[in-house]
C-alpha cells in the first residue's frame, strides 16, 4: 500500500535556521526520483536546490514562493510504492544533503506511475513514518467507518481520526491548545496544515487584543517597508554585530600605483591567462599578513583570547543582483597572482549567477575590499566579523604627484585599513599598510619574501 513520507526543510549547516522559499521545481502530482532537486531556496549565506530523499509522487507542497520557512518545517509530502524499500531506497541511497555537497550513490531513476485517484482509499490515506493511524485522511477514516459498521459519521467526525499529517501541526496545535477537530484544513483533501493552526490563534487573539493606541494619521502607512530577510538580513546582522562587539579603527594612506600597473601590463603581455589588479593587491595582502600575523586573527571573547590563524583564507566583496557577497579564496597565501586571478575569476562567476555554496562564504581570516569599482577614493570599512581587519582598495586615477623632487602625473590610489584595536595597537596597523603601499608602489620589495 503507497505510504505518504514528510519532507522537511533539512539543517542547511553553518548555523542557518531558515530559508526563503524562491522556486518551487516540483508540482503536486509529479513523480520524483531519489536525491532529486524539489526547491530552490535562499538562506542567509546562498541561493541552493535542496533534494528530496524519497522517490515517489508528490502529494502536497508546503509554503508558497517568498515564505520564510525555519529548519524542521514541513516542505513536501511525497507518496511512495511499498513502505519498506522506501525506507531502505531512502537510507541506502540519499544523504538527505544540498545539492553539491555529495550523496551515497548517483541518483536512480523510477519508473513514472501516475498518482492514484481522488478519493480512493490508498492514494488518501496518507500517515507519517512511524505514526498512528490517527494521522489518516478524512476520507479514509469516513471509508472505514462504514465497511465496519462501527459508528455514524457524526460520531467519526467527533471521536476519529483528525487530518494532520505534520507532527510539528500537531506540536503547535497542543502547544496553543487548539482544538484540531475544530479546524478545516486547506491542504490537498481538507489536511490541516501549519497556517490553518495559525489562522485560529490569530482569530482567538483578536478578541482579547487591547484597544489599538490611537496614532497620527498616515503614520502607520508612510514608507516603503522592506522586510530584512534572506542575504540582506544577513548582511545588517552581521554588520550590527561587527559595530556592536568590534572596537575598530582606520588608517589610510595614498600610494602612486604606477609600477604596479606597469608590472601588470608587463607580465600579460608574454600570454597565458590575464593577472587582475586585484589579484596583485591579494598577493601583496598575502605577504603582509605574513610579516604582521595579528592582523589575520580573531578574537574569541568568551575566552578572552586573541586567536592568531594559520593559513589566510581571503575573502573579498562582490556585488551582485541580490546584494553584496564577500566570497572566500582558501588557502590564499599559498597561490600565485595566476592561481589568485583564477579563483577570484570562478567565485564572481558564481556569486553573479547566484551558485556560491555556504562553504563558498564562510571561514575567511581577512578581507579585500575593492571598492574603487563603484568609482570612489576612499572609504572606511565595516569589519566583516569575526575576521580582525580588512583592507579597502579606491579607483587608480591619474593625479599630479611629487616623485624625485618633480611634478609628475601619476596612477594613485588610496588604501585604507579598518582594523580591530583589541589584536593589535596602531603600530602594527601602520606598518602593515605601510608595507602595502610600498609593494604598490615598488613590486620588486615582494622579490624579498618569494
């Protein structure tokens, strides 16, 4: 007999709690097939397709696009063939996991069956995993009754089974104390879903409610207002929290490019793939944190210590359709102004079309911040906590410049960095950018730490 399984909103890890339903993949009806992609949905870190672990027809979908749904939510409900090679199929064969992050094996096609009727007996009968027979639809339980002869349909409507399929419905329900037999379900065949139960709390509150406070005219309806959700929510919390915790300060200093930009040039003109500027800056950045390691470090303060990190894993802001991004470039003092260019290449790609994975943007040390593309000079940063410093990089521009005694006009840029006063004093500060500018303006100091 088809066995009806709940999909919930699986952990999406980094410590995500929700996610934001954008696109739905499947419609009701369907047949889907192990591990295959069924939502797309935004989280505070990414845009990512979440699979479904069971193969079989989708009997009923959760959410419409724009709801915000928290982990453990259900998602869909999806009718199987025979209870127990579900069961095995779905342990054996699926991770429960996003795409890109791996499953057991490749995913296994099912040969397409087509849901059973409205209305009989087994494609409405729908029950959880492992839960009683309480959890049947109504027009089962109505079925039942009358093969058995046991009671009318009045008593069945009093005394049998109730049309909730989700124990977290059921969690909420008994929580509130709400009377499920009271409701009527909205979902597929009258089921009692999340909004129905919420729909009654608000309709008991109305009452008790206290008189509204009187307000000037237009107040409550003047303005635009846009939720913070998804990566713009994620974005004020993390730059609310870096204000709120981080004692930061800036520092910043002009620096004529010129050499820099000559050394470019010289360097794509013998072939092969083409250096960026902000790969050089990322490659000076490198070397810098090598000679001032305080700066690459973070502080953990329920210990009060400073944690001086490893390796740098640089990450740098990118600005897209959907807001700003900050990507991070693992192991980044390990690779070359080639390797560097590469991998900044691949993540803006990604970033652009919306395919960063949340490994993609967590776990950087540092960040590079070239805000010159917007056409600016200078800017002073918020620190992308719980990193411990970031460096800001504004537009190369001809401007006149004092060199050998001499007004000559020359490509300056200003650099600035944001830093955090508990991992180091000014000192350290300065000498870092200090040695930034001069790699800037002399490529060839890097010669010394290669």
């Amino acid at each position: 007999m088809p066995k009806v399984l709940e999909f919930k909103l699986p952990d999406l890890g980094e410590g995500l709690t929700e996610a934001e339903i954008v696109r739905w993949l499947v419609a009701v009806g369907d047949v889907v097939a192990i591990d295959q992609p069924v939502v797309e949905v935004e989280t505070a870190k990414a845009m990512v397709e979440v699979p479904c672990p069971y193969g079989g027809v989708v009997t009923a979908r959760f959410g419409e696009e724009g709801t915000e749904l928290p982990v453990g939510a259900p998602l869909l409900t999806v009718a199987v063939g025979a209870p127990e090679a579900a069961e095995a199929e779905s342990s054996e064969y699926s991770g429960n996991v996003l795409v890109g992050y791996g499953t057991g094996e490749a995913v296994r096609r099912r040969r397409r069956v087509r849901p059973a009727p409205v209305g009989a007996p087994p494609a409405t009968a729908p029950v959880t995993p492992s839960g009683p027979p309480a959890a049947a639809a109504p027009g089962h339980a109505r079925g039942a009754a009358t093969a058995t002869g046991g009671s009318s349909a009045p008593a069945a409507a009093a005394d049998g089974p109730v049309a909730v399929i989700s124990p977290l419905v059921r969690k909420l329900a008994r929580e509130n104390g709400v009377d499920l037999r009271g409701l009527t379900g909205s979902g597929p065949d009258g089921l009692i879903l999340r909004c129905d139960v919420e729909s009654a709390l608000r309709t008991e509150a109305e009452p008790a409610a206290a008189a509204p406070v009187p307000v000037a005219a237009g107040a409550a309806t003047a303005g635009t207002r846009i939720p913070l959700r998804g990566i713009r929510g994620a974005v004020a919390d993390k730059l609310s929290r870096s204000r709120t915790e981080i004692p930061d300060a800036t520092c910043w200093v002009d620096a004529d490019a010129t050499e820099l930009m000559a050394a470019r040039a010289a360097m794509n003109a013998v072939g092969g793939p083409k250096i960026s500027v902000l790969a050089l800056l990322a490659r000076i950045c490198t070397a810098a944190l090598d000679r001032y390691p305080e700066l690459n470090s973070t502080v953990d303060t329920a210990a009060r210590e400073i944690v001086r990190l490893p390796a740098v894993h640089l990450g740098f802001a990118a600005q897209t359709e959907r807001g700003l991004v900050v990507p991070v470039v693992r192991d980044a003092q390990a690779r070359s102004a080639a390797s560097l260019s590469e991998e900044f290449a691949r993540l803006t790609e990604a970033a652009r079309s919306g395919t960063l994975t949340p490994g993609d943007l967590t776990g950087g040390t540092f960040t590079l911040n070239n805000y010159g593309v917007f056409g600016v000079d200078g800017s002073t940063p918020i620190i992308n906590h719980p990193e411990a410093a970031m460096l800001g990089v504004g537009r190369i521009v001809p401007k006149p410049w004092v060199r050998q005694g001499e007004l000559a006009v020359r490509q300056v840029v200003q650099l600035s960095l944001t830093f955090d006063h508990r991992v180091c004093d000014g000192g350290t500060a300065g000498g870092f950018l200090r040695y930034v500018a001069d790699c800037v303006e002399q490529p060839a100091v890097l010669l010394r730490s290669l």
